[in-house]
C-alpha cells in the first residue's frame, strides 16, 4: 500500500512515518519529499489544514482518510461535505484501529471509528447511512446497489467491481427491472426508505 502524509504537524508525520514503517508499510512518504519514481499514493493523510482541492485533484484516485486533531463534530460534517473523504480517525487512535482504517479507505470502504460521530455524520448527510439489503437480486447487483449509493459512476464501478462498463449497465437495468424504477436516483431514494424486495 502506497502512502503519502500531509500534516501541518511536521513532528507528528515523521512520527507517524516511523510508525508505519516499523510496522511494515513499505512505500510511504511524507509530503514535501520527493516520492520515488513511479510512486502512486493509494492512501493520503490529511489533517484539516493541508485537506485542500489542490491536493485531492493532484492524486484524483487516492483513498482520503483524515486525521481528526479536535475539530468540532459541525466542523467535521462540513469538511466531509466539502471534500472528497474515505474516512476520519481520531489522532489518539490506538495502531491496531489506524492499521483497520488504512485497509477499510485503501478498499474504497468509509471509515469512521467513533461511533458517536458516524451518527451525527449520518444524520447531517455528510456519510451514507449502510445500503439496505435488497431482497431478489444477486450478490453482484447488491454490490452495484452499494456503489450506486455512494455515489459512483458506471466507469468507477466497473473499475471497482474489475467488470467492463458495459457488465455494469446490464447489471443496473437488470436492477431497475426488477424494482420497477427507471434511473439510478430513484434507486438512491428507495433504499434510504427501507427493506426493498425485487422481483424474483
């Protein structure tokens, strides 16, 4: 897994590069660095001062997990409204929780360890409360579902789920057959509604 830190804390991200090589992570960097050749970070540690639309739109694949120093829980909503963001962990965290939320972002998953927090960040829209299980339809078109409400493309599923996109547009009209919908927003409202049941 490829990493790269970008704390206004210098101290703290040298600290946190010895942490992750010590435990065996490889190929990390501490932004200002110069990375080496071919370094692609999969992953960027972010704090709330050096989150910027720069930064996300220099490593436009890259899975953001921010490093939460004491912002406030409104605070924290807005920046995971304004930004593209995988997940927050508190800087107190313990390092079997950091290694859990480094595997969960690097997966495409949402990673919010305080389970406080990831209610208020549900409630105010900021994170997509669990897709509901969607009764008749296959493993894969469940898989699409949940990618559909987290808001991704045809082209980023496909690339997820290593389907072509075509796969992916059979997958979905199949879906929008079975529950009598026509588009993938109205797929979005049923299920924030509740337990869904397609036809067999």
């Amino acid at each position: 897994m490829q990493i790269s830190i970008h704390l206004s804390n210098h101290l703290m991200a040298e600290a946190m590069y010895q942490l992750l090589v010590s435990n065996g992570y490889d190929d990390v960097v501490v932004g200002g660095a110069s990375p080496p050749s071919g370094f692609t970070p999969e992953v960027l540690l972010v704090d709330s001062t050096t989150l910027t639309q720069n930064l996300l739109a220099r490593y436009p694949t890259a899975k953001v997990l921010l490093i939460d120093t004491g912002l406030e829980p409104e605070r924290l909503c807005l920046t995971f409204l304004s930004y593209r963001i995988h997940g927050v962990l508190s800087s107190h965290a313990q390092l079997h929780l950091f290694k859990k939320a480094l595997a969960s972002v690097s997966a495409g998953k949402i990673w919010v360890g305080d389970e406080s927090l990831r209610v208020l960040l549900e409630e105010t829209g900021a994170i997509s409360k669990p897709p509901v299980k969607v009764s008749g339809v296959t493993d894969r078109e469940q898989e699409i579902i949940q990618c559909i409400c987290q808001g991704l493309r045809n082209r980023e599923i496909a690339r997820r789920l290593d389907l072509s996109e075509h796969t992916v547009k059979s997958h979905l009209s199949h879906i929008f057959s079975k529950l009598h919908i026509r588009n993938r927003s109205k797929l979005i409202t049923l299920v924030g509604q509740g337990p869904l049941s397609g036809s067999a």
